[in-house]
C-alpha cells in the first residue's frame, strides 16, 4: 500500500473498500497528522466512516481536540 498523504487518501479508502470480497476490513489507522499542516489525520477518518463500517478510534471529536495542543489547554 502506498503512503497515505491528502491527495491520496480517498483513493486509499476507496481501494480499501471496494476490495471488500464480502468481508470487513480490518483497518489500523495510524495517520496521526493534521490538514493544518498537509497530512492527512482527521479527514481519513471522516473517510473511513463514509466509506466502510468503521468504529473510529478515536472519534473524530476527540482527535481534533488531541492532535493541536491548543484545544486541549482551553478545554472541552
């Protein structure tokens, strides 16, 4: 599998889900960046959810208030 970056990250998650076979892929999503900076991190989860049946861990609430560090000193 190719590296995930933002202008390939659909594709992957399309790639992923059409090659099904009848089965649920099993998915370790390990894109911890952020689109601030031009990686990928919330928006493969986004599509993952849209894509597939996906149990996000963590939720896309919780990363985006973990990935910067500002959110997480303001608080919930």
């Amino acid at each position: 599998m190719a590296a995930v970056t933002m202008d390939n990250y659909k594709q992957v998650v399309f790639t992923i889900a059409s090659s099904k076979n009848g089965t649920i892929p099993l998915v370790v999503n390990l894109c911890d960046g952020d689109e601030v900076n031009g990686t990928p991190g919330v928006s493969v989860i986004k599509e993952l959810i849209n894509m597939i049946s996906y149990i996000p861990a963590p939720m896309p609430h919780y990363y985006n208030i973990t990935t910067s560090k500002i959110p997480i000193e303001k608080g919930f």
